[in-house]
C-alpha cells in the first residue's frame, strides 16, 4: 500500500497541472479577445490610434490590479474554489461583449474582460503545492504555457468572427469558460499538504510586501512579462500599419509571436532547475536589449526582422520562466499566492503602459521606434539593478 502512494499523488499533480494550464488558455483567450479584433474595431468606431490604444490597454491594468487580490484570495480558500470563480465571472463580460455597438459600451466590458487576465496567479501556488521544490521550474513554465491563449485569440479570433460572425465567437469563449469552472468544481482539488492562510486575508498580501524577493522579481517580470502582454496585445496592430499586412495575416504573426514565447517558458523554467535561475535571468535581459535595439529601426518586414522578433519571443519566454521558477523555490507556501500576485501585477503593469506608448509616438511621429528603443533602455536598467540584488546569496543561494 504504502508504494502505491505516491503514484496516486503523480497522478493528481498531473491532472491538476493539466486543468490548471487548460482554465489559463480560456482565462487568457478571453483576456485578449479585443485585441485580434482591434484594428476592424478601429475602422467600424473610427478610433483614433490612442483611443484603440486605451481600448487594448484597459484591460491589461484590470487584469494586473486584479492579480493581487486573485492572489491574496488563493492564498486564502485554494486554486479549486478560484479558478472556478475566476472563470464564471469572466464569461459574464465575454458574454456582454455581445450587446455592445458603441466605443463606450467596448470601453467598460473591456475592463471587466481584464478578470481573465489575473488567472495566472492562482495556478502558481495551486501548482507548487502538488510537486517538489526540484521540479517547479520546469513544471511552473508548463503551466505557464497557459499563456497560449493569448495567441490562441490571435490566431482563432479573426477567423471565427469571419465565418461565424463576432457575436457567436463572443458566446464559444464564454461556453468554454463555464466549463472549466465546471471542471474544476466537480473534479478539482487542492494538493493534499495545501494549507490555507490562517488569519486575516489581508495579512498574506502585507508579509508578501514586505519581502526583497517580491520587489526584485517584480522589476524583472515587468519588463520581460511587460513586453510580452504589449507585443501580444499591440503587434497585430504594429505589424498591420508599419509593414501593410492584412488584419488576418498580422493576428496570425503576433499569435507565433505569442506562442513562441510561451513554449519557451518551460524551457527557461527547466534551464533554471539545470544551471540556475539567476543566470537565466541575467543572459535573457543581456539579450533583449539589442534585439528591441534592433527591431526599432526596420522599416520593412525583411527575413533578419522576422528572426529578431521570434528571437525576442523566445528570450521573453524563457525569461518569465525564469522568475517563476525562483518564485516556486524561494517563497514560502503561506504567502506564495500573494507574492505571485504582486510580482504577476508589476508584469502586468509593465504590458499596461508599452501599447499606450506605441500608440502615441505613433500619433505623433508615425513611427514606433521610439516605443521600442525605450524597452531596450528598460531591459538595461533593469539589468544593472537585478545583477547587483542577485549576489546576495542568503537569498538567493539555492538559484
């Protein structure tokens, strides 16, 4: 009896990761459903490029405000009660989407669209909690790859609407939802060592702030999870107005874009279990910043800039790896949930501000090679700050 233990605890912890990464594809497509469809949105309101901008933006810092009290909350009642909730109340406004005619009535759903979008924090401690300290990395980043659903809009969006029509498209996400709250109501559960947060539920989120490793994670993953929600939610735009692509054709680029760096994810997440975190973090910033040096300054969509944006997928990818797996080693059970929140939130803070920036220097000098070139001096000031934190070994030894 006792060997046939852990096979059964292999067994849950496969399943839960499995659901767990399935709810964080519909959460995600939900998240980004606006974005495929933003440059028809555009043309049918007559949006200028900041109004498209704030439209594909809102919810982006819903979804990054939203991840600390998603956070503080898992901490508190486990990931099965809240990915169920999470994803009953995001189908509310998927569903909404289907009556709004005007930029007013887009403006507020979207916010409410943002809820999809704080999804991923539930997972990391949901995750954590079913495998050992050895393995988070690797399998955190597959989880990670949740973040799919972003290109998974992309690609399947426009294309639905097409053949569809975008009302019908609008109640297939909102039917997915449900059933993964459904899911995760009647066969989900909470690892067997899971204990909830005792206390306040206020108090996780407070201990959380308090911690150095909260705040240099977040400097990290606001940059490198900042750049991919702002490609992921402004390159179909980007690629359509400085290279001419179709709308259909730029929303397919920017889904490879997406899933690129997502399937990178596990692989930075396993390089960071392998040779460690630390370096995985440091060699990706490295890396960034010439390449958003380099795609600043392409007028035309040539082979090498094709590369250098798959190259920047990848880079990005392995790097939001990299946090999260320091994250599943070095934070305590008890406020994981909440750290994860405050770090997910500074990410998505970081994607709030990119497509706003994008929009306006495009407004005013017709040209995104300024947006571009401010992320590579992002990634080098983040580089120089995270490479002096990281030599403090008493916190940072064992990645």
């Amino acid at each position: 009896m006792p060997k046939q233990k852990p096979a059964k605890t292999i067994h849950g912890a496969s399943f839960a990761l499995g659901i767990a990464t399935l709810a964080l594809i519909v959460n995600f497509w939900a998240w980004s459903l606006l974005s495929p469809l933003g440059a028809k949105l555009a043309n049918e309101l007559t949006l200028t490029p900041v109004m498209l901008s704030l439209l594909l933006a809102v919810p982006v810092i819903v979804g990054s405000l939203g991840r600390i009290g998603f956070g503080m909350l898992t901490d508190k009642f486990g990931g099965k009660t809240m990915f169920a909730a999470i994803s009953l109340l995001t189908a509310i406004p998927v569903l909404a989407l289907t009556f709004a005619d005007n930029y007013q009535q887009f403006a507020i759903t979207a916010i409410f669209l943002g809820l999809g979008g704080a999804a991923f924090v539930i997972g990391i401690p949901f995750i954590s909690a079913w495998f050992p300290p050895e393995r988070r990395g690797f399998v955190l980043g597959v989880y990670s790859m949740g973040n799919a659903g972003t290109a998974l809009s992309g690609f399947a969006t426009p294309r639905l609407a097409d053949n569809f029509g975008r009302d019908m498209t609008f109640m297939i996400v909102a039917s997915l939802l449900i059933i993964m709250a459904m899911v995760f109501i009647f066969w989900g559960k909470n690892a067997p060592g899971w204990k909830r947060a005792k206390g306040s539920s206020i108090l996780p989120i407070v201990a959380a702030s308090k911690l150095r490793l909260t705040w240099d994670l977040s400097s990290v993953y606001a940059v490198t999870f900042g750049a991919f929600v702002a490609f992921g939610v402004y390159l179909p735009v980007l690629l359509k107005v400085s290279y001419g692509l179709s709308l259909t054709d730029a929303a397919t680029r920017a889904a490879g874009f997406v899933l690129l760096a997502t399937i990178a994810r596990p692989f930075g997440g396993w390089l960071s279990d392998k040779v460690g975190a630390r370096r995985v973090v440091q060699a990706t910033l490295c890396t960034i910043i010439p390449l958003a040096a380099f795609v600043a300054f392409q007028p035309t969509l040539e082979p090498q800039t094709t590369i250098a944006y798959l190259t920047l997928a990848f880079v990005l990818g392995c790097a939001n790896g990299a946090v999260f797996a320091m994250v599943g080693k070095l934070a305590k059970p008890e406020v994981m949930g909440s750290v994860t929140g405050i770090v997910g939130a500074a990410g998505g803070f970081g994607g709030f501000l990119p497509p706003l920036i994008l929009g306006f220097t495009y407004q005013r000098m017709h040209s995104y090679s300024l947006a571009l070139v401010l992320l590579a001096a992002a990634a080098f000031v983040v580089l120089i700050y995270i490479h002096r934190r990281l030599k403090d070994k008493s916190l940072y030894a064992m990645v």
